[in-house]
C-alpha cells in the first residue's frame, strides 16, 4: 500500500472511531467521569492497535482480524454507560454496521473509479458521517430511545437485528468480493434492515402516543365528571337557598340572634367548596391540570397558576399534556420529600410571548439532586420514569423551543418555549 494511501487510510480508522463514539453518545448516557471515559476508550484503542498486530499474522486476514478485536470496543462500551447488555450491544452494533456500510460503500466506489484503494472517498465519507451527527441526533434519537425503552422491558429479540446486520456486512468484507452484482444486494438488504428499524421505532411511537391519548381521554372524562357533579350541587343549593333565607328570616324576626347564627354556621360547614376551577381556557390541558391540583390538595402542596393557554394553539394536545404532566409529576415527587411540609408549593406560569408559549414550573425541593457526569438528572421514581425530562426536551426542540433546568438550595425551576405555527393573541 502506498505511503499516502495508508496516511489518508489510517485517518480514516481514526475518524471512524471518532464518529461511531458519539453516534454511541447520541443514544445512550454515561455514568462515569469524564477522565474514566477518556482513559476506557483511549486504553482501549491502544489494545485494538496491539492486538491487531498479533491477530492479523494469525488469521491471514486483515478484514476478518480488525473485525474481532474491534470487538473488544465492547468493554469500555460496557463500563462507560448506563442501560441493559441488550440495548448496549443494540446501540454498539447498530452504530458499527451503519459505519461499516458507509465504509464499504466509499470502498467500492474507490474501487470502481481507481481500480485501487486510494483511500480520500474513504475518508469523505467518514467526515460526512461525522458532521452528520447533529441530524442523526435531532431526527433518529427519539425514535432509537424508543426502541431502547422497549428493549429495557425484556424485549431482547430487538438486538438480533444489528448484530446479524454486523455479521452480514463483516462476511462481505471479508470475501473483496466488489463486484456491482454482490454489491447492490448488499447495500439494499442493509437498507431493508434500517428500514426495518424504522418501522420498528414508528409503530413503537405509535402505540406510545395511542396510551398517552387514552390516558388523557381518561382524564377528560373525570374532570367533565367532576365538573358535572359540580354543576347539580350547585344547582341544588340554589334550589335549596330560598327554603334557608326563610329560615333565617324566621330567626331574625323572632330576634333570635343565637339560633340564627348556629344555623348560619350549620350551613356554612355544609356549603360544599370543592367546585372544579377552569384552569386554563385548552380543554385538554385544563382536565390533565386539574388532576394535578388534586393531586397536589391531596399531598398538602400549595398549588398556584396564572395561566393563559388558548385552545386552538396549532401545538398537539398530546404534546403539550406530556410536556406539563412530566412537569408537574417531577414537580409533585419533589415537592413530597421537601423537609419542611409548609414550604411544599408549586408555581405554573404559561403565557404567550413574542410566537411562543413559555412554560415556567417552579417547585420546592429538598436540595439533593442527583447528576449524572454529563449533567443530566437521573430520576429517583424507577425504571421508565428517567426520560420524563428527556421527553421534554426532545417536545421542546421538535418545535424549535428550548427546555431550561435551574435550581437553588430549595428552589427546583424548569423554563420551556415552544414556538407557535400560527399567530395567537397574547
């Protein structure tokens, strides 16, 4: 091989480590200090780099011997983030046959244009793979989480799929076969397996959004309910107040003051004020807020709004419910462990501003929080209930808003903006 061809190529394996480390990064959270991810995936590297000396003399196969100890990637991989073996070895295989495939693809193109490794398509298209990243992050992390969450709930036979997509493309390298007959089948089986993901992600997010719905249809129903059982009771005391002010009158004009204040008092105890407010002029909001104020009455955590929520705001119900329900569950788990019962509050803000809807959830806490390395906040209400923030996030930019954490000794803040589609008035 030539000494520019293997400069341009040993360039390459390093670019391709690069990227495959942060499209790992782009799916799954570390647990660990910077300094050990540093050290597990540069110690690993120079084990790679040793071993393939040793292995490649053996095998007589340079393809089939970077393949294998490539494998041993798998330890620091292991130790440096969180998640199941199953969903680590679906994200570790998926990431290394995406990059594999983009590999033997630019090979072969070298190949048919030169006749020869040259190794500069090669390294295009390890760059491109790597400036791709921010998009792979924006438009596939939702959907790869997704898969993971299923994963996570002892569905195992998902991580089949990328490690027989390894398999596949690892034989292919193997054989130099790059004849424009092999090649095209395998580029479109490749592609029918990441289609497959897809598929996979889609009826996932499918049936995610089809229990969100039902859990908010559920909610609807209560609060129209409770609304209704409102609406007679007050009836009733209408009907009720005349024979009372007869009553009362009676007192009066018998100038008994006494008897006319115990029943004064009767009554008042009797009066029911546990009416359903309208919270928020969003059907769908309001009945999904109006749960959360009776959770908090329930758990003695003072509950203030001051909300302006329209009800057509071109942003999805269901959206919008998971935004303030992840919200204001954090908010109530928080407010729960807070030392001191009289400090327990939680403050909803929302109104429109400059195109936006702002969200502003502020809550008490009891000032420990617990922080992954990176900075993200791990939740304490057990499995699945650690990408409620995420979620969040991901609703935030996926309307081109942000999602803000901020905190205090006491104080637990969370600002969200989501951009509106349409003009609303403020």
């Amino acid at each position: 091989m030539q000494e520019s061809v293997l400069i341009l190529f040993t360039i390459s394996r390093f670019v391709f480590l690069i990227a495959n480390i942060l499209l790992d990064y782009s799916f799954l959270t570390s647990s660990r200090p910077l300094w050990f991810q540093i050290s597990a995936f540069t110690g690993a590297y120079a084990a790679v780099y040793f071993l393939r000396g040793i292995v490649t003399p053996i095998i007589g196969e340079p393809f089939l011997a970077a393949y294998i100890v490539s494998l041993t990637f798998l330890v620091p991989f292991a130790l440096v983030f969180n998640g199941s073996w199953h969903a680590k070895l679906f994200v570790f295989f998926m990431v290394y046959s995406l990059s594999q495939l983009n590999f033997l693809v630019c090979l072969f193109i070298e190949l048919l244009l030169f006749k020869q490794m040259v190794g500069g398509i090669i390294l295009t298209g390890q760059l491109l793979e790597l400036i791709s990243i921010p998009l792979v992050r924006k438009h596939l992390t939702p959907h790869v989480k997704n898969i993971l969450t299923v994963i996570d709930q002892h569905n195992p036979s998902f991580t089949l799929f990328p490690i027989l997509s390894f398999i596949f493309l690892a034989y292919y390298g193997v054989q130099r076969v790059y004849l424009l007959s092999t090649f095209i089948p395998l580029v479109f089986c490749t592609l029918l397996i990441a289609f497959t993901y897809y598929l996979i992600a889609l009826s996932i997010d499918q049936t995610k959004r089809q229990q969100q719905l039902e859990n908010q249809l559920a909610l609807q129903r209560d609060h129209y309910r409770n609304l209704n059982e409102s609406i007679n009771a007050a009836n009733t005391a209408r009907h009720d107040l005349r024979h009372h002010l007869v009553t009362i009158m009676e007192f009066v004009g018998k100038k008994d003051a006494a008897a006319a204040q115990d029943y004064l008092t009767r009554l008042s105890d009797a009066y029911d004020d546990s009416a359903i407010p309208i919270l928020c002029r969003n059907q769908a909001a309001d009945a999904l807020l109006c749960h959360y104020q009776k959770l908090a009455r329930q758990q003695d955590i003072n509950f203030v709004t001051q909300l302006h929520i329209p009800d057509d705001l071109g942003i999805d119900d269901l959206d919008l419910c998971i935004i303030l329900g992840n919200c204001l569950e954090n908010a109530i788990v928080a407010c729960k462990k807070a030392r001191v019962a009289t400090t327990r509050a939680i403050r909803l803000n929302a109104n429109i501003n400059k195109g936006y809807l702002v969200i502003n959830v502020e809550n008490s806490f009891d000032g420990q929080i617990n922080q992954r390395s990176d900075g993200t906040l791990v939740s304490e209400k057990g499995v699945g209930h650690g990408i409620g923030l995420s979620s969040v996030k991901s609703l935030a930019g996926k309307y081109q808003g942000h999602c803000a954490v901020s905190m205090d000794q006491q104080l637990f803040s969370v600002a969200i903006s989501l951009k509106l589609p349409k003009p609303v008035a403020a």
